[in-house]
C-alpha cells in the first residue's frame, strides 16, 4: 500500500525527448508530495530519472499494458474499447485508489500527431484518466497544448465528453481553447504557463556535466526529417562559414533527444561539416536538465525547431529564433505552441511575429547572416523591459497559484 498522501501523473514523460520528460520533474519538485504514482509507457527510462533526480522522493513506476494493437486496422472510438485492451486493468485501478487525484501532465500530445503515429502510446496516457473518471477521482491537468483536431475530432470529442470533472488547461492563449471547444465538451479550459518556463532551483542549481570551450556561440537545434534537411544543407555550410568568419561566432548543434529527434540529425550534420560543433549525449540517454539551461542561457542565440529550446531561451533571456516544422501537413502547431508562449511574455510589447519565427532553415540563416547583431540587440531590449519582466512575474504566480490550488496537497 502507498504511503499517504500519494498523486499521480499520466503523460508522455516515458519519451527520452527533453521537454516531456523534464517537466515531469519540475512539476514534482514544485509540490509537496512525497509519495507518487508515474503510469508511464517507459518505465526503464522512467526509473533512471527517479534514480539520477528523484533519490528522495518515493516513486512508483507502474506501466501500462495494452493487448496488441494493429494501429492501421484498429481505431477505437468510445473510452470502453480502450479499456477492453487494458491488460492489467486492475493493477491502474489499485493505484488510482491509493491518490488524492490524478494529474494529466505537461505537453502537445492530445492533437492530430499522436492520432496518426503515437495511438498506442495515447491510449496508455487515456487509461489512467479514463479509469480515475470512473472512480470519481480528481483530474487536474498542467499546461497543455491542445488541438488541432482536424482528424481525430471524433475520437477526442468521444474521449473528453465522457469524462464528467476534470480541471482542463492549456499552456497559450492562442489556439488551444479554440480547438478544444470544437469538441463540444461540457469542460472548460483555463491558462497557465508552460511547466518548464520556471524551473525549479534544485534542478536549475545541479553542476552541468558538458562544458563547452568556445567565448561565442550560436545553438541550432532541428529534428527535421533528414531528407528535409539535406535539401537545405548548401544552407546549413553557408551559414556556419559565415558566421565564423564574419562574426567569430561559432555554431553548435544540441540535440534534444536521441536518435531521430535528433542525434541523427546531429551526426548527418556533422559528417558534412566539420566545423559545426555538435554535442552528443547518447552514452548518458538523455540531455540533463543542468546542461540544457547552461547550454541555452550562455548562447548568443538559439534557432530551434523544438518548443523547449524556445521555452529555455525565453526564460533565460537568450535571443531566440523559431523555425517553424510542419506536423501532419502544415505549421499551425507550432505556431501555436511557439507564437502562444512569444506573446505571452512579450504581453503589451510591439513584436513583429517574423523577426521570431521563420518557415525554413534557409530563409532564418539568410536574414541571421544579414542582421545579426541588430538581432541581438532587438531582442536583448526586450528582455530587459519592465514589460517583460512583470509579464514574466505574473507568469510565474499564476503557475504557483495554480499548482496550490489545483494540484498540490488540499
């Protein structure tokens, strides 16, 4: 039997990608909960991070068990079919009653996307809901990214109208209410920041464990498919060249994951340009959270595909440029996720939307090479505004208000 009082999380955190697993940890660090249940999909991975970042807390690692799924020739509709696929339904429910509630943490994962390549993964976040539904349990979400819904409005619609009492909230002020009142669910959706724009000083403090010798660098970041990229490298070897030669700035590619997001791309990189700098983390399995903020807040700037590069840069005030990736034919979310979280701290502020976020690779290092340090300097002013930085403490309290009242202990 769990320790009382005990919560839960459901979520992608048993992904090795940076942002989904690392706001798992600020949430934990941020509540005064000592005794947690973690429904994950990637226990393994799950209990290295409990071991290297969570020695003192007492975790339980329950996976979830699904029966095998043909994702093209199965789509469930109703929450029951899920459920029916569910093998070790009564061990989730044990657990379930051993919490004051259930927390639908951080993320972009209720979206087309994860319709199209990540259904049995989506399906083991559900369980836990679902079931915590059933059981009158408390449903209480962190900041998320919702929508769009264009092929799985059903299914969502299905899945959310079901649930009777849940607390919804999403991580932008821009599309995510809007797509998700397309469900036509009874639930309403409240804002709050991003579960990684204020990292907790127990993470942020640990010593990093990559240092890089270089007084001037730029941090890029892409998990863009490689053929994509590979249309654009003329770019990629220009752009490096230059900015060395030009600028005395080097270039150094940080992946935030493993594999095809993005250490492939990394090394692709790498083979053909020598002079780029990459930084590769695969022996550790992940990027810690230590060396990511050090990597960010010491950059001239970042140019990333990746929300959470976007989101450490901001909160470091580093200079930042998005550029944008299509997800399921077209950019609207990123645009989302990455226009919401720029507006959101540049509140009351006149920002030009292009001088943030580019399209492609090519057209972003175009215009650095053109105007970099008319950049920095554009930028740097409005991190130093007092708009910024009571826009910023806002944010801040109203995560922590949130958190007291929502999700930490009653």
């Amino acid at each position: 039997m769990m320790k009382q009082p005990a919560i839960a999380f459901t979520g992608p955190f048993g992904d090795t990608n940076f942002g989904d697993w690392a706001m798992i940890l600020n949430n934990i660090h941020a509540l005064s909960y000592q005794h947690i249940v973690l429904f994950s999909y990637g226990p393994v991975f799950n209990q290295q991070l409990v071991r290297e970042y969570l020695p003192d807390y007492d975790i339980e690692i329950v996976e979830v068990l699904l029966d095998e799924i043909d994702e093209r020739a199965y789509f469930p509709h109703t929450p029951v079919e899920i459920l029916n696929k569910v093998r070790n339904l009564e061990e989730v429910k044990y657990y379930l009653t051993q919490v004051d509630k259930l927390v639908v943490n951080g993320g972009g994962y209720f979206n087309d996307e994860w319709i199209e390549g990540r259904m049995v993964k989506l399906f083991k976040i559900f369980t836990p809901l679902l079931l915590a539904d059933q059981m009158n349990l408390p449903i209480v979400f962190t900041g998320n990214s919702l929508g769009p819904f264009d092929l799985g409005k059903a299914f969502y619609t299905n899945m959310f109208g079901r649930i009777e009492q849940i607390k919804v909230a999403a991580r932008d002020q821009m599309y995510s209410k809007i797509w998700f009142d397309q469900l036509a669910t009874h639930h309403e959706v409240t804002f709050i920041p991003d579960d990684l724009l204020f990292i907790q000083p127990e993470l942020r403090e640990l010593s990093p464990t990559i240092q890089l010798d270089l007084d001037r660098y730029i941090l890029i970041e892409t998990y863009q498919p490689i053929e994509v990229i590979q249309e654009e490298i003329d770019a990629y070897k220009q752009f490096v060249k230059y900015m060395n030669t030009e600028y005395d700035v080097d270039v150094v590619f940080l992946p935030l994951n493993i594999g095809d997001g993005v250490t492939n791309q990394g090394e692709f990189l790498k083979a053909r340009i020598p002079e780029l700098d990459f930084i590769d983390f695969t022996d550790h399995g992940y990027l810690p959270v230590q060396d990511a903020v050090n990597l960010i807040k010491n950059a001239e700037l970042v140019i990333t595909s990746r929300y959470h590069a976007l989101v450490l840069a901001v909160a470091n005030q580093t200079p930042i440029l998005s550029v944008m990736k299509d997800e399921v034919g077209d950019k609207r979310y990123y645009y989302n996720k990455n226009g919401g979280l720029i507006k959101q701290v540049f509140n009351h502020l006149r920002v030009d939307e292009t001088r943030f976020m580019k399209g492609n690779f090519t057209d972003a290092f175009e215009w650095i090479e053109a105007e970099f340090e008319k950049i920095l300097t554009e930028e740097r002013a409005l991190f130093e505004s007092t708009l910024y930085q009571q826009n910023m403490k806002e944010l801040y309290q109203l995560r922590m208000d949130y958190l007291a009242k929502h999700v930490d202990k009653s």
